[in-house]
C-alpha cells in the first residue's frame, strides 16, 4: 500500500511538472523519454524531505528508572521486633543460638527462604525467621518513619549553639565520643545538625564534627555478648570499689534501679515519671535527706565541691538556654551519671562528658 501511494505521488508530481515546464528536456538525452517525468519527480519529492543522516551520538538514551526506593537497603534487612530477636546455626527453632539481632538491628541478607533467611550482620552469620524482618524498600520505608538517627561526636570538645550559626550564642559544650538524638527541623542548614542534649537542653552543631546515622545496631555473636557481660561486671565493680561510703552505695544503687522509667516535666515519681531534679530529690528523701524542688535551688542549697573530687552520689548542675542552673544529674562512679534526661529517653545512664557542668555539690559528706 505505501509503495503504491508513493509512486501515485510521485506520478502526480510528475504531470503537474509536465504541463508548467514542458520546456525542460535536458535529462531526456540520458533517459528514455518515457520516465524522464517520474525520474524527476522521486528526486524532488526526496529532497523535499530534508533526511539527515542520524548518528549515534544524537540519540537519547532513556534513563532506566530505579529499582527500588531505598537504595542503601537494598539486599539488606532490619529486625522487626520490640526486643532482641535470635540468630540460629539453622533454619530450625530448635537449632544452637549463635547470636541476637537487637531492635533496630541491621543485617545483609546473605540467602532469603520461605520461612527463614541468612543473615550476616558485624561477625554473626545465621537464620531468624521472616517474621521478625522487614527487607529492601519496605526496611527503608520503616526506618525513614521510625528510626532515630545520632549524632556522634567526632572532635574533643564541640559547642552546641542556639542557631545556625557560629556566630550565635553558645547553650553548652559536648564531649567526644558522645552519642545525641538528632531532631528533625524545618529549614535545616547541611551545615548544621539540630540535636537534643537532654530535657533543658536542645541545639546545633556544626555538621563537619558530628557523624549522623541511623540508630542501627548490628547483631552480636554469643562470644560478644559474654565478652560485654564481663566487662559490665568488671565497671561495676570498679564502681563499687570507688565508693567510700556504704550509704553513697546505697544511694545510688537505689537510683540505678529506676533506669528505663519515664521523664515527667514536673514529676517526682520515680515509677510513673518524673524530671531531673525531682528524680534527685526522691532518691534522697528515700533515705532521710530532704532536697529543695528545683536544679538551681539544690545547687544553691547544698554544699559545693570541686568538679576534680567529686565522689558517688555527688550532684552535678548545667545551664540552661539563659544561662541558669537547669538541669541536675547524680555521679554513679565510674565516669558516668544517672538522670532523668529528657521525654525521649526517661531516666538513662550517660557518661559523665556528655554535657559540661557548670558545678557539683554534695549531700553525702563523710
């Protein structure tokens, strides 16, 4: 069909030329007389049509679309679970633990079944169940929702600011090594990371001296967990051998066993909430010793002591946003501090760098 419409075109064109040019014969002395018309005619038609030649390097080449969504979780998959989840030998709930994949645990999927898949995460390799996995986009799509992220900071000391800015005020200082909720800002700088330090306390840092990530873990084999068993047993009982008080240990012993429980602005309950100073305050009164209410007035109120002597069951002060006492922690030993931090993450243990004291004072005295 296209053949013959083409050359009833080219014909057409040809009788056209014929009656307004009957004159033009000079390709009749090579042609025969009977096609000179078409012959002129195709030629024409095809110079109308302005065919270039195309080369390679003018096609577009379309750009594939991506695979999936969340690229950094592709062949990967996260723990799906509200605690530890176990690491098999074998696709086989009877088969020996090698290992636990923690909440928020990351791993590579090294062979995925119907029921089980093989994981390898830090040094552990082994099975848990699909159920407790969530894998690829779906794992990415869940940790953009729900996963925290930390800043770790990567330099010895770094001012927390109260803006975007190096030029703005500094609220405190944190140490290196220390690990901070990152919190989600509108209108962010890249440069700057908006942290929570605690309760009083929130701010940003430069970006170039933190190390943002997802709160991820990764699995730890039996060796690791024994290995972290001990050595929690061993600064227990460096913390233990530093107390020079049966009472100071008592203290905090009994501080320590509220660990997990929530943060209440205005609280004083050491179960069902409470904030820092009130988790201070309750702790004494538990053995006799009554404390003022608030953070400024127990500083005020109770004997100070050098930031170089402090003891188990000392207290320690830090600023707030306008430059007075707003926050107060109790020294466990050990280079650390327990407190009720902040809504986020209740009552916690931190060490004892994780933001600088403005000063200490006891309640204790030997």
């Amino acid at each position: 069909m296209k053949k013959n419409a083409f050359m009833g075109a080219a014909m057409l064109a040809a009788a056209v030329i014929g009656v307004m040019a009957p004159g033009i014969n000079s390709r009749a002395d090579v042609l025969d007389e009977s096609t000179v018309s078409i012959t002129y005619a195709l030629d024409q038609y095809v110079q109308s049509l302005h065919i270039k030649e195309i080369k390679e390097e003018d096609v577009v080449q379309e750009e594939e679309a991506p695979t999936c969504r969340y690229p950094e979780f592709e062949g990967k998959c996260l723990a799906y679970v509200d605690e530890a989840v176990n690491v098999r030998e074998e696709p086989d709930e009877e088969s020996e633990r090698v290992g636990s994949l923690p909440v928020h645990g990351i791993a590579l999927v090294v062979e995925k079944g119907d029921n089980w898949t093989k994981i390898e995460s830090g040094i552990t390799v082994g099975y848990v169940r699909n159920d407790f996995l969530l894998f690829g986009d779906t794992a990415g799509a869940y940790a953009e929702e729900t996963c925290p992220k930390k800043a770790v900071v990567n330099t010895e000391t770094l001012y927390v600011r109260a803006d975007q800015s190096e030029g703005s005020d500094c609220l405190t200082m944190i140490g290196e090594g220390e690990t901070y909720e990152v919190v989600p800002s509108n209108g962010e700088v890249d440069e700057w990371v908006h942290i929570k330090v605690d309760s009083d306390i929130e701010g940003y840092v430069s970006a170039d001296y933190v190390d943002v990530s997802y709160g991820f873990s990764h699995a730890l084999s039996v060796a690791e967990e024994e290995e972290i068993r001990k050595r929690e047993e061993e600064a227990e009982a460096a913390r233990l051998a530093e107390m020079t008080s049966t009472r100071r240990q008592e203290v905090v012993n009994y501080a320590l066993q509220f660990v997990g429980n929530p943060y209440v602005y205005g609280g004083t309950s050491l179960t069902n909430g409470t904030d820092c100073s009130g988790f201070t305050m309750s702790v004494y009164a538990h053995f006799g010793y009554g404390l003022p209410r608030t953070a400024a007035q127990q500083m005020a109120g109770l004997s100070s002591v050098s930031l170089d002597s402090i003891q188990p069951g000392d207290l320690l002060f830090y600023k707030d946003k306008s430059g007075g006492v707003g926050h107060v922690t109790m020294y466990i030993g050990g280079g650390q501090v327990v407190h009720a931090s902040s809504s986020t993450t209740g009552i916690i243990i931190s060490g004892i760098g994780y933001r600088t004291p403005c000063g200490a004072a006891r309640v204790i005295w030997d």
